[in-house]
C-alpha cells in the first residue's frame, strides 16, 4: 500500500488553541488555557493513543514565552514531539507561530482541527462548567475575511468528475486501499450510524499524480458551494484560500452540486475529495476525508 500522509504513523500533526475560557480567577480575569491534541491523519487511528496535553493560564502571563515554555512542557510528555501544529484561531497567529517558530516547529493556521473542535465543544459543555468562577458567555467565533477564490492552475484541472458517496462502514477498511497523497480521520470521532452515506467528488485526471501532489501540499479544508454569481463550487484550503474547482454553468450542475451539499449537511459536513487516473481504476492517486466546521 502506497501511501502519503495517510500513514499518520510517520507524521505526527498537533492540533493548538490558546484562548480565554469562560473561567474567572479571584481577579475577576479571564483564565487562559492552551488545549494541544494530536491530530489523527488516518481512518484507522485508535482514539485512545492520541496524545492531549492541558494547561490553564493566567491573565497577565498571556504571551509567547509562556505558550513557547507550555509547548516544551507538552513535548516533554508525548510520545514524540509534533513535526507541525496546526490552530484555527487567526487572532492569535503572531504569538502562536512565534512561540513555535522559536521551538522550529512549522505552525499554520488551519481548518482541518477536527479533533481539537470536538474537544474544546465537551470542556464547553462539561468541563468549565465544573469549575470554580465558571462564567457563562458565548463561545466566540472566528472572523474570516473571506478570499476571492483563485482559478486552479490549467496543468491541474481535471478531465472529468462525479459525485459520489460511502456508507461510513466503508472507510473502515480504508486501510486496505491504495492511495498515493491524502489525509482523514477516525469517522467514530463524530459517531455517525454505520449506514450514513459520506457525499464525495471523484476527479478524473490524466495527471491525477501530479494533480494530488499539488494539493496534498494546500492542506485542503472542504468542498463549498460558490453561489456567485458566478456559481462554483469551491475547494477550501489552508486558513482562508479557495480555490475555484468546478464552474457550475448550467442548473443541471447547480442542482447536482446543492444535493451534494444537502447530503454533506445530513452526515456532519463529512464529505470527501478523490482524485483517480480513470473510472475503472480501483486505486487511488488522492483521496482527502474533510468536515467544514465553523471555524
């Protein structure tokens, strides 16, 4: 099995926030906490083996030496140390990609933080609830200023397409299957019915190689639909790029692109991007499970 960060067993992602909670200390402050998770890159992952690491913070020793010092203190502890840190919040990109550039360790913002989303949603609902100077107030969310989404270079447009979809008890024994470049997760993290049908977009391409190795490197987020004018449904990659992958130039693609959209609502905003050489290949040259969260 040919296999790129699908292995997960040879690249370890970390999954960081640093925020305000909804705790205030005897100061009447905000507490601080950085929550880090390891990302699992594989359907396979065991739950269990990923590594957390918590740590509160006060008010005034809210800065990048504190979170540099806290990120050694959680290295120290895990397995092995993470080779990149993804986090969602741009707010805090200066202090956290420079704690992390002083540990040189990459870090970027990103909307692949699966993992770390449905953790912070249970300490929300079950754990600072529990605390002493807990302080209800809404969950901030992340400001994005949209991109004006970019054409994909000419060389990586594929030749043909077709939605798709898996039963969750598909991926499963994913794997077995053959694939160059790509990335998912565990599906039991968000504990959809074995019999959910996953929506997904087949590229057929050629240049299928080249084409999944150029996205392998965008780190891709989640397919959207562009309502324009003009319509488009759109791959979302890193913290904000869009990149334009279909143009929708008639209502029979509209409708086929708002029905997939209808079926990503019905199974958690899981869908996925493959991208094969042909229909009758059974391998695959990318393939990418995805959840568009609010982040």
């Amino acid at each position: 099995m040919k296999i790129g960060l699908i292995k997960g067993i040879m690249t370890t992602i970390w999954e960081l926030d640093f925020y305000s909670r909804p705790i205030l200390d005897e100061q009447e402050k905000k507490l601080w906490e950085v929550l880090i998770c390891e990302s699992p890159t594989s359907s396979n992952t065991p739950l269990d083996s990923l590594f957390r690491f918590t740590q509160f913070c006060s008010n005034q020793d809210v800065n990048s030496l504190w979170l540099r010092d806290t990120i050694s203190q959680a290295i120290a502890q895990a397995p092995q140390p993470p080779e990149k840190i993804r986090f969602f919040r741009r707010p805090m990109a200066n202090m956290i990609t420079k704690a992390c550039n002083e540990l040189n360790i990459p870090a970027s913002v990103s909307r692949r933080a699966y993992t770390l989303n449905i953790w912070l949603e249970e300490r929300m609902r079950d754990v600072y609830p529990q605390q002493a100077g807990y302080s209800p107030s809404t969950n901030p969310t992340v400001q994005m200023l949209l991109q004006t989404p970019e054409p994909l270079p000419e060389a990586l447009i594929g030749e043909k397409w077709q939605f798709v979809s898996l039963q969750v008890e598909a991926f499963q024994e994913m794997q077995e299957w053959s694939i160059d470049f790509g990335e998912t997760f565990p599906l039991q993290l968000l504990s959809l019915p074995p019999q959910t049908p996953i929506p997904g977009l087949i590229i057929y391409s050629s240049r299928a190689l080249p084409l999944a190795a150029w996205m392998s490197g965008l780190e891709l987020a989640f397919l959207s639909f562009d309502s324009g004018p003009p319509n488009h449904l759109l791959l979302e990659t890193g913290g904000s790029d869009r990149w334009i992958l279909l143009n929708l130039n008639n209502e029979n693609l509209v409708k086929e692109v708002k029905d997939f959209e209808k079926a990503k609502q019905q199974a958690g905003n899981v869908h996925f991007l493959a991208i094969q050489s042909g229909p009758d290949v059974e391998t695959f040259a990318g393939f990418w499970l995805m959840q568009e969260l609010g982040i």
